[in-house]
C-alpha cells in the first residue's frame, strides 16, 4: 500500500507516518515545509499548501489511500485562517483524492466537532453537530468532516472520519507543553467544580486507529461514510490528570481555582477586548476554553470496535509512564 499523509510533520502525523513504515507500506507526506522530524525516515516528500488545490493534485496522485491529518488547531484566530485551511483545504483534498482516482481516504476529525458547551456524557456518533459555535476551529473541522462523508462513494472515493479526544504522548509540542508553560507562569487554574471527566487517547492508540480504519474500508464495508470517536476507552477525572502531568514534570499541582460562570464570563470580556483592541496572541480565557476545561465530554467509543476492530493496545498507565520518560523536571 502507498500512503499520502497530510500534517506528516505533526503529532500525530509523525507517528502514523512511523507506524505504516514498520508496517512495511511505501509512504508520501505532504507538509508545508521541509521537517527535521520527517528528514531520517525513508518517505517521499511533497511540499505544499493544502489551501493550494494544484499542490493537492500534485499529493494524492499515485497513491492507494490518503490520511488527512493537517488541520488549524487553537481557541482563537481568524475566521478565515480556519475556515481556508481546516474547511476549503479538506475540500482540496477530497477533490484530488476523486479526479485521481483514490480509492480511500480518512480524514482526522475532532469530538469537538459535536461540542455545544454542554456535558457530554457519554456519547455516541448520534450525537448531532451543536447550531452555534463558540470557536472557529470545532466548526470549520464540522464543515470539513460533513464534506468528506458526504464524499464517500462505494464505487469511487470510500470515506471516513475520526474523532480522536485529546491526543497525548512523547513529542507533544502542544497540549502537554502548554500546561506546563502556564503553570510554570502561574496562569493554570481549575475552571469548575474539579468534577469533571473527560476522555483522552495516547498517540500510539490514535494513530493504530487510522490505519485499522483504512484497512477495514471496502465496498461493503460499514466504515465507509461513518464518523467514529476514538479514545483510551476509560474517561479520566481531568484536574487529577492534569495534575499527575506536572507531577511527572517535578511540579506542584494546581492550587488556584476559578467557577465555571466567572470563567465563561471572563472568556466572553476577554474575546471581546481582543475583537475591539485588536490585540494580538489569544485571550487567557475564552468561552470554548472555560466550557471545556469545565464540563465532562466523554465518549462510547463501541462503534469503532465493532466497524474496524479498535481497542487501545497501550493503555493509560502505560502512556503515562513513556510521557514520564520524555519529560524531565522542570522541563
């Protein structure tokens, strides 16, 4: 099999990239620029924009199936910045993986993409996109993945989407550092009543994922045109998380703590400063931030086992011992 992955030089981009090569398949990626992650592995490399719809003509020629990685991520930014990259960019390459001929693609989406602000307390793929947003990322990647299973066509391109929940692990240069960045400038605290669970899934089981999925897609196959969450299968309470990950950084848990309504009223302030001043950067808080950070989104992860065979082979306590590997205290 010869597989293009879009985002190659991202987290989880990496280590798909580095797991269809164990597995033997012949690998292109396709990043923006040249990667120091991406330059010892033995892959084709095919620079791009994926908002360039000839450079995703140019990708996804010649390829058995297409791993759509690449995405804006963020709580705050320009409309247009999303909505290009996230939106139109997916859009390029469905259109590239059709007039070549592809035969499969699987896009990486979000659970987020279903987020309303509201618990969400284990769910399942019924579960309907929210009719307001209060971030540009979780409504772009919705477009995005509405387009490309809607795309999905048993005798042509065969789709599917997944929604992996917090990806974390070695190599992390965004969500584990980001936490630690904030409690070292003492701006993390904990937004509700501490309560709250969440689902998270180690990178290794989320890349798995994506490969199981492609190789389950077939004509007759259930996984063609359907979403799927994916997850270590058991939510975790998110401060106690949070807080075993500055432990295994040699730092003390979080102290300060702020309630749900002050925060939410805080993001709303702060997102309106930013709007009018036009400040740059993103707002400490905002309303998506506050929302998430306080109400439990966890999720039935059932359908990706029965469709495709997905069952996390590295579990938390294993996950958190190869992170504890790669951080160093006070790092």
């Amino acid at each position: 099999m010869k597989a293009l992955v879009t985002g190659a030089n991202g987290f989880l981009g990496l280590y798909l990239v580095e797991l269809l090569l164990n597995r033997g398949h012949a690998v292109r990626v396709m990043t923006r620029n040249p990667s120091p992650s991406l330059s010892h592995l033995h892959v084709e490399h095919c620079h791009g924009d994926i908002r360039d719809f000839q450079a995703c003509l140019t990708a996804t020629s010649g390829v058995d199936v297409v791993f759509h990685t690449a995405a804006i991520s963020g709580i705050w930014g320009k409309w247009k910045l999303f909505y290009d990259t996230n939106t139109v960019g997916t859009r390029n390459i469905v259109e590239g993986c059709q007039r070549n001929e592809i035969r499969k693609l699987v896009y990486t989406s979000s659970p987020s993409v279903t987020f309303d602000g509201q618990h969400q307390i284990n769910v399942d793929e019924t579960v309907a996109y929210p009719e307001k947003w209060l971030c540009h990322y979780p409504h772009t990647k919705a477009l995005a993945e509405q387009h490309v299973l809607g795309a999905n066509d048993a005798t042509g391109l065969m789709t599917c989407a997944l929604r992996p929940h917090l990806i974390w692990g070695p190599r992390d240069r965004h969500l584990v550092p980001r936490l630690l960045n904030r409690a070292r400038s003492n701006k993390l605290l904990r937004v509700g009543d501490g309560k709250n669970k969440i689902d998270i899934i180690y990178v290794e089981n989320a890349a798995q994922a994506h490969l199981q999925a492609a190789e389950a897609m077939n004509p007759d196959s259930t996984v063609c045109g359907r979403a799927y969450f994916l997850s270590q299968g058991q939510p975790v309470n998110c401060w106690d998380w949070i807080n075993d990950i500055l432990a295994l950084a040699g730092m003390p848990g979080i102290k300060k703590s702020i309630s749900f309504r002050s925060a939410y009223r805080l993001g709303a302030i702060l997102e309106s400063a930013h709007r009018v001043m036009h400040l740059n950067g993103e707002p400490r808080m905002t309303r998506f931030l506050a929302a998430q950070l306080a109400k439990s989104h966890y999720f039935d992860i059932s359908l990706a086992k029965q469709d495709f065979g997905f069952s996390p082979q590295v579990s938390t306590e294993e996950g958190m011992e190869q992170l504890a590997n790669s951080l160093t205290p006070q790092s």
